[in-house]
C-alpha cells in the first residue's frame, strides 16, 4: 500500500468516527487485524 493509499483509507476511515471512543475502537480494530495478517502471512510462509 502506498503513502496516498493509506492515506485515502484514513481520510474515508475517519468520516465514521464522531468520538474518541471510536478512534479507540478503530485503532484497536486495525491494529489486531494487522498484526493477525503479519502473523498468517510468517506461518504460511513457515509452512511452504
């Protein structure tokens, strides 16, 4: 993903987000999804 990908992504993420409680929920949400993609992306490769 590019800068100017990430960046279009958290301007459109960031129309939803009305408090700061739901910063806090995106941010959590994107960083345990992240951090599951980088782990199944180590175990594939462990497995090919």
């Amino acid at each position: 993903m590019t800068k100017q990908e990430l960046e279009a992504f958290a301007k459109e993420a960031a129309k939803g987000l009305k408090s700061q409680q739901d910063l806090l929920d995106f941010s959590q949400m994107l960083t345990k999804i992240t951090v599951e993609a980088a782990l199944n992306a180590e175990l594939d490769d462990n497995l090919l």
